[in-house]
C-alpha cells in the first residue's frame, strides 16, 4: 500500500513525507542522540566518582562502574578508557571554562596577566562552581595525590586543556606555536601555578584555601621568583651543609 503525496513521491505506509523529505517516527534525531550519549558519559562518570571515592581506587571495577550505570561493559569501553579517566571526568570542564575565560580577556592584556585572570574568573564565578565549591572534588585530588594511575589520568587531562591554552594565546599574540615559543611558555608557567596551588591545597588539607593558594601562586610568578636579590644578599642556596666563606 502507498500513500500519495503532493511532490507524487510514492512511500511506504506507515512514513511520512514532509516537503519532500522521507520522516520516520521513530528515527532519532542527531541531537537526540546526543543528549543521550551525554546523560550515558555523565551517568558513568558519576558512578565511577562515587564509587572509587566510596570504596578506594583499587577495589573498584569497570564492570561495577558499568553495573552501577546501568550499562554493560562495552558501553563504559565507548565513552572511557579507564576507571581512572571516568572517575576524573568531571574535572575535565573545567579546563574548558578557564579556556573560556582566557578567550574573553581583553586583546591588550599581556598574555600571562590574561591567563591568570582567565583562573581567577573561574575561580570566582559561583556559577563555574570551581573545585573548592563542589563536594568531594577535594576530596577526589587528595586521592590523585596517593594514586599514581589516577595522578597519570589527571595529568593527561591538564595537558589537553593546556594544548587548547597555547593555541589561545598564539592566535592572541597572532603567531604560530609550532614557531614561537612565547604561548608555550606563558601556559606552562601560569598552569604550573595553578598546578602548585592545587598541590598545596590538598597537601594542607584546607577545603577552602583554594583561592588564596592560587593568588599566592601566580603573585610568586610575577613577584620575588623574577627579582634581582638585594645587593649584597646571597641568593638562597639549596645545597645542605654549605658553609659562608
């Protein structure tokens, strides 16, 4: 049986035709499917979190995280490749929000004022929720600190974002990062602050010193790290046992 249509297109019963194009109810559309395969990442990354921050790294499976989801285990296989990198997926976003951030400093800053102050939107906007403002976030990087394949996984997701950072500053300097060294730099040296806060943060076990470490951090940069020591002051040696003259 056919349907006849206004264009004379013959289809099959049961579909329909609009302006010419061949509809079936029951066919999902692109974004349908993405907002699924997004509640499917999101449901995995939150069993994962929960369960390695309730049981400890090791004593966690991907098939429980799968299990906990509602999902088998190649599902889990198809949007991560580890326990690790579902369980840290979380922080993922933010790299992405300070990358934001930096995209929308103004054009005349330098470009390490830029990225600081990229850190520092995050840091402050109540609606980025930061890490100190979300619940066990701390709590998931003091465990980075003691697990190295969590620690590794954690790593892997700074260097994307900071791949994403040098790209930022090149094009707002108007270079080629593969020639000019300056973006590399600048991200290395602002994300090593960042990372050196974040270190301290969890080692002190302060949940909300968060924000003072990282002014701190960067104030360290741009501060004392690059000044002359005072004449007749000699520089701080780290060598035990050294002796004056």
């Amino acid at each position: 049986m056919t349907i006849e249509c206004p264009d004379e297109t013959h289809v099959a019963s049961g579909h329909f035709q609009v302006y010419g194009a061949l509809m079936n109810p029951e066919r999902k559309t692109p974004e349908r499917r993405s907002r699924k395969a997004r509640r499917t990442r999101d449901t995995l990354a939150q069993a994962a979190f929960e369960l390695v921050l309730d049981r400890g790294l090791r004593n966690v499976t991907v098939e429980e995280i799968a299990e906990r989801a509602d999902v088998d285990r190649r599902t889990f296989s198809r949007y991560f490749t580890s326990k690790e990198a579902a369980a840290l997926d979380s922080l993922r976003g933010d790299g992405d929000r300070i990358n934001d951030a930096l995209r929308a400093r103004p054009a005349d800053e330098p470009p390490l004022t830029a990225y600081r102050r990229a850190v520092l939107d995050w840091i402050e906007d109540p609606g980025a929720r930061a890490w100190h403002r979300r619940e066990r976030i701390f709590d998931l990087l003091v465990l980075a600190e003691q697990e190295p394949t969590l620690y590794a996984a954690f790593h892997h997701i700074r260097v994307d974002a900071q791949e994403d950072s040098v790209a930022i500053v090149a094009d707002r300097l108007g270079v080629d990062p593969r020639h000019d060294i300056r973006p590399a730099v600048t991200v290395a040296a602002g994300a090593g602050a960042l990372l050196a806060a974040q270190a301290a943060w969890v080692r002190a076990g302060q949940p909300d010193g968060l924000p003072r470490l990282i002014g701190e951090a960067f104030d360290a940069l741009a501060g004392e790290l690059l000044a002359q020591p005072p004449a007749g002051q000699a520089p701080h040696s780290t060598t035990e046992g050294s002796t004056e003259s």
